[in-house]
C-alpha cells in the first residue's frame, strides 16, 4: 500500500539518515519531512534527496498546532514517524523548559493532530516515536537496559523524552491510536552536529584544538552507525507490532577517554601527524552535572523477533565517520561558521 508519511525532524542527524532511507528505498512512498529548522536542523543533510520526486519539505514546528492541521489536511498524512526533539543533554541541563516545549508539549501536539486526523480509522495508521536509552536512567552495577526496565530518567533531557513515550502510550490505550516506540542507544556517523562528543572530537583533532572529557573520562556509552539505526527503524516501521517496545543497540560499549583516545590514534595516522600528537590534546574539564554513568541497551528482542542486527562493527564505522568529516570540510566549516542556516532561504526562498 501506498503511504505518505510524515517524517518529523528530518533535517537533523538521524532523521536525515532515515529521511534518505525511506526516499531512496521506498519509491511508492511520499515522505514529507517536517522540521522546524532549529540550531540542529541542517538541510544540506538531505541534498541527495531534495529533487526526488517523492520528498517534499514542510518548515514549521510541532508546537504549532495550526501548521500540523494543514500538514496533516494538505498531505493526507498516512503515518507518522516522530524524531523531531531537542536532543543535546547539556543544552538541556542550561535551558530545561526548552526540552518541555519541543519533546513534551510538541509530540503531544502531534498526537492530537494525528488523532484528530486519522478519528474513525485509527486502526489504520501507525504513529511511530523515536526515543533514547537514556529514560532508562544510569547502570551502576553491571546488567542491561531492557524493554521492561522501569523509567527512571535522570537528566532534563532524559525527563522530557520520558514523559513523551508515557504520552504515546497513553494515547494507545486511551484512545486505541496504533503506536510502536524505540529506544536507542548513542548513535554515531555523518551529519553528526560537532557539538556531541565524537564530531566534537574529531572536529577538534583536525584543528589541533584542547579535547574536553568530562570528569574522569570514565562513563560508558553504547554506540551504534546511524544509518544501523535508520535500518532499525525502517524495520519497527514495517515490521513492529503495534503497542510494543524495541530497544535498540550496538552491543558496543565504550568508555568515553577509550573512544578520545581511539580517535587521536586513528587521526594522527590519516593525517600524517607523529603518534601521540593528539593525545596532548586531552583535557579533563569539569564533569557535566548528574552525569549518567553508564548505559548499555540489551537488543535481543528486535534480533530475534524482527530480525534486525548491526551490520557495522565499531571500528569500520569509526573509520567511516572519521574520513566523512575529513572529506566534507565544506559541511564541517559551514556548520560551525552558521553559514548552513541560510541553505532553506537559498532553495526554498522564504
Ligand atoms: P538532532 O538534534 O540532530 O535533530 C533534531 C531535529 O529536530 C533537527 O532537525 C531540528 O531542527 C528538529 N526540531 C527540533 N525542535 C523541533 C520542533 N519544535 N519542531 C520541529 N522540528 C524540530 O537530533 P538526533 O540526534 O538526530 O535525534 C533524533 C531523535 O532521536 C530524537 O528524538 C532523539 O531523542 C532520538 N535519539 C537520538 C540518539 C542519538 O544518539 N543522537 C539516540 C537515541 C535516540
Ligand atoms: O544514549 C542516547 C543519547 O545519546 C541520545 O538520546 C542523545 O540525544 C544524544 O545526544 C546522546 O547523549 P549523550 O549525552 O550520551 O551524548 P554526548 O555526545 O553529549 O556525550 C557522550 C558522552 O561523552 C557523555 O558521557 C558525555 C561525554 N562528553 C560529551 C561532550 C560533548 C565529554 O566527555 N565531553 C564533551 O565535550
């Protein structure tokens, strides 16, 4: 059947990796991507599908109720998927009520758009909302997230995104919407806004710049290639079952200085520089306030029951994303000088 879905946060790190997938793979799709255009939406992300004839680009926020209804009206919105979010924990730690707005006020907003839309054949569309590990709040002693691992989010960020999958299940079972949600690990890979720690890192690296590893450089994030999450996505999509959970991971867990560390070694060595020359670099700041020690996602339930696995390991992947931001200085440069913010006025004129 043919779907016209709503792809929301289209524009930013993930999202544009799932906007790509479902374009390119999907042809008897229409995805219209709707993004409000923040610090972290980047429309040269999406440059190898702007002129395919089944993409389309709504600019307008979540939190505009107004502008879903003629969305949802204007494009006969079949399904959603929802990854538009304020998603930077330290932003959230300065400017909490930011990550109410976005993650909590506007995924409702949504869900009351598609309600509203889809009354009388709820049953039909599904509303599919893309979350994070760290609701699972922090591991201290070993084990696994699993799906079943009560909610105990531990940062403003964490909360938000919290309180938005409490919403989406409430409006499964309050109002019998068709719903699936995800949790994921730490992603890594292109398009990656260089304010997280591995584009920040590599992006430092390169312009010889100090590396800061908060505290002692010792909590532990499990890591996943992006574009193996974009296909863990296209997979719940297509294949979850309504009401469920998928948690989803890369059986891939590193401390933080272990990752510093790897990617001082792989760039002297691509960059001709004496070995050891990055490691200087290294500075130990003050750690980020509540800082989560550590997550690791168990992914069993969407290996064995829908099939889907990483197809990257760490280091292959690692090697990718290091030679993507070598070789895309224009994209690096661009975003750290604000220039790509003007790319809608340039391609969409107002
Ligand atoms: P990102 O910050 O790179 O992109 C977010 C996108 O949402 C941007 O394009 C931004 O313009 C858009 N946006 C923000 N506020 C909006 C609003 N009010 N209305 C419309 N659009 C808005 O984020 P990301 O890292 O790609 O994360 C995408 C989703 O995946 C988020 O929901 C995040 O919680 C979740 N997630 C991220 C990771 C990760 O490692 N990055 C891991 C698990 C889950
Ligand atoms: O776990 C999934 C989450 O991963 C997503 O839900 C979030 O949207 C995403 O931003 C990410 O959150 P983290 O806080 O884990 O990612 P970040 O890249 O900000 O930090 C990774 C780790 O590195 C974390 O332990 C903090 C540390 N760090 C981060 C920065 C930016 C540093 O030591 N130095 C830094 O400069």
């Amino acid at each position: 059947m043919s779907k016209i879905i709503l792809i929301t946060g289209g524009a930013g790190f993930i999202g544009s990796h799932v906007v790509q997938l479902f374009v390119t793979k999907y042809p008897e799709y229409t995805i219209v991507n709707l993004d409000a255009l923040t610090y972290a939406g980047n429309l040269e992300n999406l440059k190898s599908v702007e002129n395919a004839p089944n993409y389309l680009f709504e600019k307008a926020d979540i939190q505009d109720e107004a502008a879903l209804d003629r969305i949802f009206k204007k494009h006969k919105i079949t399904d959603v998927i929802h990854l538009a979010a304020e998603s930077h924990v330290d932003r959230s730690i300065s400017d909490p009520l930011a990550f109410v707005k976005t993650n909590v006020f506007g995924t409702v907003n949504l869900l009351n758009a598609a309600k509203k839309y889809w009354t009388g054949e709820l049953e039909k569309h599904l509303f599919y909302h893309v979350s994070t590990d760290e609701v699972y709040g922090s591991l201290h002693d070993g084990g696994f997230f699993l799906e079943t691992t009560p909610y105990d989010p531990q940062s403003p960020y964490s909360a938000s995104k919290a309180a938005s999958d409490h919403f989406v299940r409430a409006y499964a079972n309050t109002y019998k919407m068709k719903t699936v949600v995800s949790n994921c690990s730490n992603n890594y890979g292109p398009n990656h806004f260089p304010e997280k720690l591995i584009p920040l890192v590599i992006n430092n690296i390169k312009n010889l710049k100090p590396l800061p590893v908060y505290g002692k450089g010792e909590n532990v994030r499990d890591w996943l290639y992006v574009k193996d999450h974009a296909r863990a996505i296209d997979t719940v999509f297509h294949k979850g079952v309504p009401g469920e959970t998928y948690n989803i991971g890369g059986f891939n867990e590193w401390k933080n200085i272990d990752i510093v560390r790897l990617l001082c070694q792989k760039m002297d060595e691509k960059l001709g520089r004496e070995p050891g020359t990055s490691e200087k670099l290294i500075t130990f700041v003050q750690d980020r306030a509540g800082h989560d020690l550590r997550y690791a996602i168990d992914a069993t339930k969407i290996q064995k029951e829908l099939g889907w696995e990483p197809s990257l390991q760490f280091e292959e992947g690692i090697e990718i994303t290091i030679d993507w931001y070598l070789q895309n200085e224009e994209w690096l440069s661009r975003v750290t000088s604000g220039a790509y913010q003007d790319y809608y006025k340039e391609h969409y004129g107002n």
